[in-house]
C-alpha cells in the first residue's frame, strides 16, 4: 500500500493561512489523495480530496504535483477550531468496489491566538 | 438525519468477556467499515462490508466478527476479549462508488472508547 509522511507537528497563527505538507511517493496512478482531520479524538472528518488536478472547496485547498509525489492541504485563514491531527490518506481499491484509507500518524496543527 | 451512530460510548470489559458494539447509519449508505485507532496511530481497517448480508476482512481482522443483515446496521463482535484489543473504535459509511469514478466519501461515527483488563 502507498504511505504517506508527514510532519508529526505544526504551528500557525490564527489568521494566517496553514500549508501542511506530505509525501506520498509511492503513490499508484489511479490512488486518490484525501485529507481528514480528527478533533479531540472525535470521529475523522473528510476535509478535501483529488487525483491529480489541485482541488478547493468551502474548507481548503489541496495541491497536488504534477508528479503525484506530494501535496499541500491549504488552510487560507486558520482559526481556532482548526486546532487538530490532520490525516493525508491514500484512497486504495479493495476487491467488490469498495477501498480503504490507509491513515498514516498526521500532523498535530496547533493555531495559536 | 443523524449520520453515522456508535452504541455504547464507552466500555470496560474484562479479559475474555464478549460484547458487540453497533453502528448504524440512517443515510442509506451501501458501504461500512469498522476501523481501530490506537494511541497516537491513524486508524486501521478490521472488517467492512459493500452491502447487506456481505462482509469482508480489513487489515486487522483477528479476534474480531462482523455481521449486517440490515443495510442501515454494521455489528462488530469480540467473543473473547483481550487487553490488546483496548483501543477506539470508528464505524464509517459511504455510498457505493461512482461507476465513473471514485468521488464519494466516508462518514464517521464518534467513536467507542474500549478498555479490556
């Protein structure tokens, strides 16, 4: 299965917008990228998701290399509640249709006041 | 429209003791999946299912049983508890993939904190 890695930790300013990164360089062609993220121990929460192309929604923006090897979840304007492990999942295919994320360790994102 | 639910919250089970614990879902999701988390780990796959009266093996399946026979509900067991199956417990759902292309995403529930002694 494809891992990723990524920094155990990070701090920002609220306000500030948070890049977290993450290699995943053993990535196959048809793997999706996702990040979750997970609040005090509460159930993880899809955040972004994409293959190839950088993707934004009402949350982030994700930017992905044009060799697929890494990527950057973009917070814009990180506030407090932001505070949370941040998960960069590689999406892969199971026999039936299904798949599975395969959750490395995550960045602890600590905003700071 | 609650989501994905975990019954019960918490519990602490003696070695060797069995229990279920249930997750249902009320979105008429195809797909569930139990995953464990351990401390400071990302979660792992034990068991899940495409659909109802089907079930399959995840990454870490031993020691663990599933069954769905109704689509909104996915039981995970442990028939003879041991210590290292203390760990949190995650229930997750999702629609059957797009035949075009993988786009949906998992939902998850909060989680059962188990502790067995």
């Amino acid at each position: 299965d494809a891992k990723t890695t990524q920094p155990t930790s990070m701090d920002c300013a609220e306000g500030r917008a948070a890049n977290l990164p993450c290699n995943h360089s053993t990535i196959s062609g048809n793997e999706y990228v996702y990040w979750y993220r997970q609040i005090h121990s509460q159930g993880p929460q899809y955040i972004i998701h994409g293959l190839k192309n950088n993707e934004t929604n009402e949350m982030a923006s994700l930017i992905i290399t044009e060799d697929r090897k890494s990527s950057t979840l973009i917070l814009p304007h990180a506030t407090l509640r932001d505070t949370a492990v941040y998960y960069c999942i590689v999406r892969v295919g199971l026999r039936g249709g299904s798949e599975k994320l395969v959750f490395g360790k995550g960045t602890k994102l600590t905003v700071n006041p | 429209n609650a989501g994905v639910t975990q019954t019960p919250k918490f519990r602490v089970l003696k070695t060797g003791q069995s229990m279920t614990l249930l997750c249902a879902q009320d979105m008429n999701h195809e797909y569930m999946y139990w995953y464990r988390q351990d401390p400071g780990m990302g979660l792992r796959l034990i068991h899940y299912s495409v659909g109802e009266g089907t079930t399959a093996k995840g990454e870490v399946p031993d020691g663990y049983n599933v069954s769905r026979l109704k689509k909104q509900n996915f039981l995970l067991g442990l028939e003879s508890a041991a210590p290292s199956q203390t760990s949190v417990y995650f229930c997750a759902s999702r629609y059957a993939p797009d035949r075009q292309g993988p786009t949906d995403t998992q939902y998850f529930g909060p989680g059962t904190r188990l502790t067995v002694l």
